[in-house]
C-alpha cells in the first residue's frame, strides 16, 4: 500500500515541470494499471503496510479516485491551453488523490477522519481557483461551513469511542456495541451531510454550479461516496441503537428523494439539474445503508460506484457543451444534434445509465437497494416507484431538452466533438456497463 502512497508523491515533482501536462496523465494511468493488478482477499483486510491496508469496500473506491482523476486531467484541456495555472492545477489533484487514498485505506478512525477532512481543502481550491462565476467564493463558504458544522461532532465521537475502547482500528471495532443516542448522532451526521442528504444538501448544488468541470467530477464521483464509505465503516459498532432510529432515515432519505426528483424538473442549468438527480440518487443509498442488511449494503455500494462513473460522465457532457456555447442554460443548448450527431450517442448512452438502463452498474445496484428496502417494509414500495419513474423523467427531459428542438440562433461559431472528448465519454462509459460482467466481486465482500 505503501508503494502507491510513494508513486504519488513521487509525482509532484512532474506537475512543476514543463510540457509534463500529459506525462501525468499517463503515469496515473499506469498506476491505475499496477493497483488492477494487486492481490486482494475477498473476506479479510489485506496488503497491510503501516496502518495501510483494504478489503474489496477501499478497493472499489480507490480504484475509482485514480480513474475520476485521470479523467478529470483529460478534460481540463482547456487550462493547458489557456495556460491557466496548469502546474498548480496538477499539484492539486494529485493532493486531492493522495488524500483520498489515504481515507479509503487507513484503517485508524482518527487517520481516517483527518484524510476525509483534508480533501476537503484541495476541492476548495478547484472550486475558489478555477471555478467560472464570482459566487464560486460563496459556493465555498457553503461547502466548507457544511461539513466542518458537523465534522466537529465526529471528533468528539471518535475521541469517545477510543476513550472507552483504548482502541481505534476500525476492523476491531466490530466486536463493540455502542448504544448511546448522543454518540450515534454526531458520529452518523458528518458523513449525511457529505453524502448529502435532505435537509443538508444545499451546498452541493451550490458547489457543482460554480465548480469548474474538474471539480465537479470530483466532487459527483468520489466527494459524495466519502459519506457513504463513512457510514458502511461505522455502522458496524452502531448497530443496536440504528436499528432503533433507522426509520428516520429512511423517511427522510425517500420523501426528500422524491421531492428533488420532482425540482430536477425545474431546472434550467444542466449543472444543477445533474448536481440534483445527484443528491436523489443518494438519497435511495441511504436509505439502503440504514436497512442494515446484506442487499443494502451491497446495492448502496455498487450504486456508489456506478454513479460515481454516471455523474462525472454527464457533467463531462455538459461541460462540452460550455465550451462551445459559455452557457449552460437548457435554453441556450437547445438542437445540439444538429451540431453534433455523433455527441447525442454519448447524451444518450450515459442519460440511459443515470435512469438505470441495463447493463449499467446502476441497475444492479438500484435492484438490490429495492430489494433490501422492500423486505424492511412494503410501503417502501410507493416511494421507491415515484423516485425510479421520476428519474427516468428527468433524464429523458434532459436529453431531449438538450438533443432536440430548434438550435439557439444567436450561435456564431461552433466546433463538434475533439477524439479526446470521445475518448474521455467512452472512459466514464465503458466500466460503468462492462463491469456488471463482474459483479460477482461486489457481491460476496461483505
């Protein structure tokens, strides 16, 4: 573990070199390439090194940080060109990623809580840095006092738990049982709002919009799974009193998931419609995690995944059509297939995986949460039907919005498609429905 930490750090250099913009990209390929190839145990933590180490859970995720930054390099074209503080832009999603590495593979709670905090510094800087507007500063304020309200109570909790227990491996902490109310809320809330859930979610809209195209795949494909992963590591010695609580929830997660489902449908910024569909995609994991049993934890963790590719996919789509048209208003990117034919096929193909079309990740993962939270109770069912139709509502709203009607006429040069944007949709495309073929491997962890 303590190789790829090396390999990281060993990278920074490069990002302050000249004409080395690329070499990056091609030396997180590599790794991507060595990490594949690691040995891994299916049942147990494995590869300890220091207090490094992961199961299938880190495995999964991490692979999926050096994938999204890979990505987020290859469409970030435009600041190399522009040369746009390119160097520091580098530096600073190889910090992002080393952070992120580090918070899915430490196995100490209070390591882990300093890793989940830290990232969240070099997502400050993409967004105040190279984000588009001049409210990307109040984005910030609202992204930082968001998590560091309730990141407060976590500390406290993780000091608790460790003053009790004189321990603070994670993988040890499956044989406590802590039943305290007090305790359970303010370790649980840090990672809800991250995810987000309704009620405190408004910083993520916020921060997508502003954001520059990197920071919100960042931010969509792994910022939003750090709450996830949190609470899939933690629940384990919290498990008496959730399933007191867990109605909570569960209620909120599904009413509130069907309430932004319904708002996607308002939307007139593509960011915001995509940072939405988003937040109600995460709502359905939630509710998944907190049924505590074995088709929610695996369907929360394989629409994690899944959406994690989906979201960056489609922020990427949008972010194309920014480029060409500096506006991201539905009105504006209207007829784009009279523009760009060969784009509406991408449009399409990753519109159908966020709705949940087969052979995407996201089905499997949405039939098993459906499946976990039907057997907690029927009335699931009702929320469940309005949230999987509305989805696919705003989704086909999206793309036909986008794909059809008559282009905006005030266009006065436009450019299709670069091989590299073609490349980069095909990077997010192609794992999200070719790994179902090996579902196998998300299915027998826990």
């Amino acid at each position: 573990m303590m190789k790829f930490f090396f390999m990281m750090i060993f990278m920074i250099p490069f990002c302050f070199m000249k004409n080395m913009f690329w070499m990056v990209q091609m030396m997180l390929f590599l790794m991507m390439f060595l990490f594949m190839n690691i040995s891994l145990s299916v049942n147990m933590f494995s590869n300890m090194s220091y207090m490094l180490s992961f199961d299938v859970m880190s495995y999964g995720l991490i692979l999926l940080s050096i994938w999204i930054s890979i990505l987020m390099i290859m469409a970030s074209e435009n600041l190399y060109k522009m040369k746009f503080f390119e160097n520091f832009f580098l530096f600073n999603v190889i910090f992002l990623l080393i952070m992120l590495y580090l918070t899915f593979s430490v196995m100490n709670m209070f390591m882990f809580y300093l890793f989940f905090e830290g990232s969240l510094i070099p997502t400050l800087l993409l967004i105040i840095g190279w984000g588009y507007q001049p409210e990307r500063i109040q984005a910030g304020m609202y992204l930082l006092f968001y998590t560091l309200f309730v990141s407060l109570p976590l500390l406290m909790g993780i000091f608790y738990v460790f003053n009790e227990m004189n321990c603070m491996m994670i993988y040890f902490l499956k044989f406590m049982n802590l039943n305290m109310y007090l305790l359970y809320f303010s370790m649980i809330l840090a990672f809800l709002v991250k995810m987000p859930m309704y009620f405190v979610h408004l910083w993520l809209p916020k921060a997508h919009v502003e954001a520059p195209v990197s920071g919100s795949m960042i931010l969509a494909g792994i910022m939003l799974k750090l709450g996830g992963y949190g609470l899939l590591r933690l629940m384990i010695f919290l498990q008496e009193i959730n399933l007191k609580l867990n109605y909570l929830w569960i209620v909120i997660s599904l009413l509130g998931g069907f309430y932004i489902s319904l708002k996607c449908f308002c939307q007139v910024d593509i960011k915001s419609l995509i940072a939405y569909s988003s937040v109600a995609h995460m709502s359905v994991v939630i509710s998944g995690i907190m049924v505590m049993n074995y088709w929610g934890f695996i369907g929360s963790y394989i629409l994690m995944i899944g959406h994690g590719l989906c979201s960056s996919g489609m922020f990427c789509l949008a972010n194309i059509c920014y480029e060409r048209l500096h506006s991201r208003s539905l009105y504006i990117n209207k007829g784009m297939m009279n523009f760009m034919p060969s784009m509406s096929l991408w449009w399409f193909l990753l519109m159908s995986s966020n709705m949940a079309a087969p052979p995407s990740l996201n089905l499997m993962g949405e039939i098993s949460l459906i499946n976990s939270l039907m057997s907690w109770s029927w009335m699931c069912m009702i929320m469940l039907m309005l949230i999987s139709f509305f989805s696919a509502g705003y989704s086909l709203y999206l793309y036909s919005f986008v794909q059809h009607g008559k282009y905006y006429p005030g266009i006065y040069s436009y450019y299709t498609g670069v091989s590299r944007e073609y490349l980069m949709l095909m990077l997010h495309w192609l794992p999200l429905n070719i790994l179902v073929l090996k579902i196998d491997y998300s299915m027998i962890w826990f």
